[in-house]
C-alpha cells in the first residue's frame, strides 16, 4: 500500500473525528456526534416504525451519507447497480447486526466516538467486536461466500439515492405523520441543524466512499493481510475525537470528555453484554463484507445488497424497540440477552451453510 494511500484515509479519518465532535456541539447527543446505529433506529422511529418517543427523528446525516457516496461514485465514475448476492441472507444479518448494536448502544463508529470521549465501556465493546471479526475471518479463511453479484440497471441502483430524497422532503415538511421527539423528551430530540447535519453526512459519505473506509474491513485486512490502512482511518478518527473533545471541554467547561465507565451519556455499565452485543456486530459486519458505515456508502454507489442489509438494520431497530430489545442507560433487558445469543446462533448458522455446505456440493 503506498504512503500516500495510507495518508489520505488518515486526513480523511481526522477530518470525520472533527465533525463528530462538531456536531455534538452544534447540538447531537453527547458521545453521539455520529452513529449509524443509532440514526436508522431514530430514522425508524420517526417513520412510526416503532413508538418509542425518545428516539424518533429522520436523521440528515443518514441521507447525506449516501447522497454523498452516490454523488462522488457518479462523479467518478463509480456508480455501479449490481446486486443478487444472497439478498435475503443479508437482510437477515443487517438484521441481527443491528441487535447486537442496540445492545451495546452504539455502532462500530460510535464505539470509537465513545473512547475517544473518555467512555471505557467502549474498551469492552472493542474487545467483543475484535472477537466477532475473528470468528468471521475463521469462516473466510474455510471459503464462506454469498456467491457473486450482477449487474443491474440504473434505476435499481438509484433507489437508495431516490429515497434519501424523500426522507429530506418528509424531514423539512414534517407532515403530520412523521413523529419527531418533543423538546427534552430524550436522544431524538437532540440534533444539529438539518443543513449542517446533512452537510456533515455528505462530507463523511464522500471521503469514506473515496477511502472505503469501514472499521470490520479494517480490523478483517490487519488479519488476512497484515494490511493497517483502513484500520488507521478509524485511529485518526479516536485521535481526532480525542483531542476535539478535549479543547471543548476545556473551552465551554461542558462534559464532552468524561473518563470512566459510569456516568456516561447513553450506555451502559455491563460489560459482557457491550462486549457480546459487539461481538454480533463484528461477527456480522464480516459475513456482510463491511460495517453499518461501509454498507451505507456501498447501497450510495447503487449496491443493491448493501441496500438490503440497511433494510434489515432498519428493521431490526424497529424489532429492537418494539419488543423490548434495545439496552438503556440502566442496562441491557432480558429479552435484549436472549436476542443476542440468538443472533450469535443464526450468524453461525449463516456462515456454516455458507462455507461448508457450500464446499460440499
């Protein structure tokens, strides 16, 4: 990998870290400045998906990403519709990807977020996501493969894009039956102004979808190939992170950086549940090709595959908060448990049948 291909994902990483940390002052959720996770869940939400009133709202950083990634893939030429891989399988893992998020409370992207906010839950939830990339690249190295894809015509690659466009209209027009959080009614409530929250999409879907960068690629290429340049992405990002947090601690006298495992904006405190539900998410992010972040700028380029593991992220956060599934502040719920063994379960089943049966025939 040359020098300059290693120092372009590190600006780039530096440059999202900055933004995450803005947007936590230009109002987001603390140690929320970005979370897939958690902006499909409050995307869910607001489309009455779920009712849960402290997190729903159509989130802009969500459809900037992936106006974003489908804007610089046009420009460059990289717009490319293809699609047919195992589309349902992969609904089904996006789906119990989003579980395990939901458990920890948090995406790959917002675990990083959360450390570089002085959240030491999150060290629990890096270990479980580091476990779940190993148990997926155990079943790539045996040959595990939701088989090839095909080209697709244009139209199907741009729904994605096309529905991006909606959600905006919907967000700026507010119709009556689009839910938002009340003011102080919770996580939903809280955002940046909707240009300067879609413009900070669109800057984190360009240059992830110029770097590819994505957190279960990152850690899958130090294993395979001993390769650091996507996982240095995500450092830059903690670094950045970090250090913004610190400056505006220093300069508002806010809690932008809090070290500890308590008292921390939206997580919780049990660390085998964070490092379990990671797991999921790392185990998952592997049988799909990428995390939350990657398949987002992947369905951007009109991946029609990428497109339904965000359906089933979207889903499963419906699912999550319908039936009592996502964790709180006060800790994981026992239906939450029993759905993360579960997921653990089908992601197994998933990858054995896709790597060994497979063989087989």
């Amino acid at each position: 990998m040359s020098k300059s291909g290693k120092f372009d994902i590190i600006i780039a990483g530096l440059i999202i870290g900055v933004i995450a940390s803005l947007l936590v002052l230009f109002g987001n959720p603390a140690n929320m400045g970005f979370c897939i996770a958690c902006f499909i869940r409050d995307t869910a939400g607001a489309l009455g998906l779920h009712q849960a009133p402290p997190v729903q709202y159509i989130r802009p950083e969500i459809i900037g990403i992936i106006l974003g990634s489908f804007a610089i893939a046009l420009a460059k030429g990289e717009f490319s519709p293809k699609g047919g891989s195992a589309p349902l399988t992969r609904f089904a893992i996006g789906f119990c990807v989003m579980i395990g998020c939901l458990m920890f409370l948090g995406c790959p992207f917002r675990m990083i977020i959360r450390l570089g906010g002085g959240d030491l839950n999150a060290l629990l939830g890096i270990a479980g996501f580091v476990l779940g990339i190993l148990t997926g690249v155990f079943f790539l190295n045996k040959g595990y493969s939701l088989k090839r894809t095909y080209k697709l015509a244009a139209t199907e690659g741009g729904i994605m894009p096309a529905v991006s466009v909606v959600l905006l209209v919907l967000l700026i027009a507010a119709p009556a039956f689009i839910h938002f959080t009340q003011p102080e009614g919770g996580p939903g409530a809280k955002h940046a102004a909707i240009a300067i929250s879609l413009i900070a999409g669109a800057i984190v879907g360009i240059l992830a979808q110029r770097t590819r960068l994505c957190m279960a690629g990152g850690l899958r290429d130090v294993v395979l190939f001993h390769d650091f340049r996507l996982i240095s992405g995500f450092c830059a990002i903690f670094c950045a992170c970090l250090v913004m947090n610190l400056i505006l601690t220093a300069a508002t006298s806010g809690t932008y950086f809090h070290l500890g495992f308590t008292g921390q904006a939206i997580a919780h405190t049990d660390g085998l549940w964070n490092l379990l539900g990671m797991y999921v998410v790392g185990f998952g992010a592997i049988l799909l090709g990428g995390c939350p972040l990657r398949q987002l700028v992947l369905s951007g380029e009109g991946n029609t595959d990428s497109a339904m593991a965000v359906l089933g992220l979207l889903v499963g956060a419906a699912f999550c908060h319908n039936f009592g599934l996502a964790s709180s502040g006060e800790g994981p719920t026992a239906n939450g448990k029993i759905a993360v063994v579960i997921c653990i379960c089908v992601l197994a089943v998933i990858a054995s049948v896709n790597t060994f049966a497979k063989n087989d025939s």
